[in-house]
C-alpha cells in the first residue's frame, strides 16, 4: 500500500515537472539585455545588439522600424541580433524598433515586441570601442552606404524653375542630405519630394541652405 502512494505521488511530480518545464518553454523566450543598454544609445549609435535566453533561427526572422532607421540585421551569434541603424540620429527623438517575428531554435516565437529609445547626442568619445572602431571603417564609404539606404543614388535632384534642390555631401564630418531653397515652401516641397521616395525626413540627417537664384 505504502508503495503504490509512492508510485503516486512520484507519477504526479513528475506531471507537474513536465507541466512546469512545458508552460516554462513557452513563455520563457525573451530579449534579456541591449548593448548598448537603451539609455545609452547615442546620435551616432551605428548598432544595437539585442541579446535573447534562446538560440535564434533565421526562420521568418524581421525587424522593422516605424522612423525608418533600420538599416539591416544580422545573427551576429547564435542568441544575438545586430541592428544596423541609419544615422546619425536625431538628439532628443523618440524612436522605435519593432521585433515583427523572432523564432528560437525550439520554435518559440516572439511577435510585435516595440523596443523604444531616445539617442543622446555625443561625440566618437561616447561610444563603446568595437562601435566606433565600426565608425571609423565606414568614414572611406560613399554616404549612401553609410546611410544604408539609395536615396542619394536620385541625387542632385532638381525641381523645375529652382523651387528646390536636394543633394548630399559632409556636414561636420557627418554624412547629410542638403536642401537648398529660396523659400520655405520650396524646403518643405524638398521634404515631401523626399518622403514621395520612400525615406523618412525625420531619419535624416539634413542640412538647409537658403539660396536665392541667379
């Protein structure tokens, strides 16, 4: 008698073992640290690191951003994400990252996680070694490769009748995207002219020149 309450109560432990590790599989796949952590990001942050409890798949793997400043993302390792950002950023900005769908190896699934954060402008002293070790390779690149997107590929664009100019060029040692206008209205035709492209203004960095024709 004493042996089949035995048997018992080691059979019910162990449903509630494989109860536990079951529900524990589950609900355990998470993000469980950034790097930089998300109040340290700066203007001129080039990747975040997100580290994950779980090996990753590249099955369905994506990454989104509403303000446009995903650049790309790669498994760095095999519980880590880089995301490559557009930059610089802009100081003060809110911005957004979206993990859409992020598969571990066991099949868990992580949907429509948000990731916000507001960059702190900075110089190359405020960032981590390996990241503007980064910076520093990436200074010989044509600004279209360092903004990660073809936008400057449309470039010099000219609106008929001098309404607006848009081209790129170094600003400050920064890669930037300018607007020359002799008017407001022509500035703000030159931002939507940029939207109308596919990029978001507030992504960029840009720099207004006011230039009355000849």
């Amino acid at each position: 008698m004493k042996s089949k309450k035995i048997i018992y109560l080691v059979s019910g432990l162990l449903v509630l073992l494989v109860f536990y590790l079951v529900f524990f599989t589950k609900s355990g796949f998470k993000v469980v640290s950034f790097y930089p952590t998300l109040n340290n990001i700066t203007t001129i942050t080039p990747y975040i690191d997100i580290n994950f409890n779980e090996p990753i798949s590249e099955s369905d793997l994506a990454i989104s951003s509403p303000d446009s400043i995903v650049s790309r993302y790669i498994i760095e390792s095999s519980d880590q994400i880089r995301v490559y950002l557009v930059y610089p950023l802009n100081s003060g900005q809110k911005y957004s990252l979206v993990l859409k769908k992020i598969v571990s190896f066991k099949g868990l699934v992580i949907n429509n996680k948000t990731i916000s954060f507001t960059p702190l402008y900075t110089d190359s002293s405020g960032i981590p070694n390996s990241q503007l070790k980064y910076l520093v390779s990436k200074q010989n690149e044509s600004p279209a490769q360092i903004y990660g997107t073809t936008l400057v590929n449309l470039l010099p664009f000219f609106e008929a009748g001098f309404v607006f100019e848009v081209n790129y060029g170094m600003v400050n040692n920064s890669p930037t995207i300018i607007i020359t206008s002799p008017s407001p209205s022509g500035v703000a035709a030159a931002k939507t002219w940029i939207t109308n492209q596919g990029y978001s203004v507030s992504s960029l960095n840009i720099e207004i020149v006011n230039q009355q024709p000849l």
